[in-house]
C-alpha cells in the first residue's frame, strides 16, 4: 500500500497526538511515505518536492525505520514520547547523489 502526504510540521504534529505513548497509530506503519512539499520559514517559502518517489519513509511497529533519500538508503531506530517522534541514526549508504539531488535536505 502506498500512501502520500505533504510533510510538514503542522501534519507530523497532528498525526503524533492521535498516537498512543506506547509509538505510531497502526495506521502509519508499513505504510510508504512520499515527502511531497517542503515549507520554509526563514525566509518564508513553499515548494512541491520533484520527483517525490525518490523520498520516502516507513514506519515499522518494530521501532524502525527505512528512509530513501535519492540515491541512498538509511535506516535506524524510532522513538515516540507523547508529542515527539525522535529518529535515531543507524547505517546508512554513502553514494554520490547528482547536484539537483535533494537528498542533503531531506537527510
């Protein structure tokens, strides 16, 4: 299954109050997550992510996560506690993503 959201704080936050302290609604695991905007404040700006597939994100009800970051993958553990979801790093690959990558940002 494959499900897409526009990332940002205000969603995070929205989805973090509805999970129990215990970790993530069951609803958010084993789910692919798209990265699909980036919003900026300082200064203030908005952008559609391109090529969103190459950025994603899974939950899994194991504490992990799997990131794909363009031409890389990282994983590492999750932690939730009340209205914060901490990402803990864990092995990641190192490739040379091309210049017009987003992977540094979105890393």
């Amino acid at each position: 299954m494959k499900k897409t959201i526009a990332v940002s704080l205000f969603v995070l936050s929205a989805i973090l109050l509805s999970a129990c302290s215990s970790g993530l609604p069951k609803e958010m695991l084993d789910t692919t997550w798209e990265w699909q905007q980036l919003i900026e404040t300082a200064p203030a700006a908005q952008s559609v992510v391109a090529d969103s597939e190459n950025y994603t994100i899974v939950f899994t009800k194991d504490d992990l996560y799997n990131v794909k970051a363009d031409c890389n993958m990282l994983s590492g553990e999750y932690q939730v506690s009340g209205r914060s979801l901490t990402l803990l790093p864990g092995p990641s690959t190192m490739a040379m993503c091309p210049p017009e990558s987003s992977h540094d940002l979105y890393v």
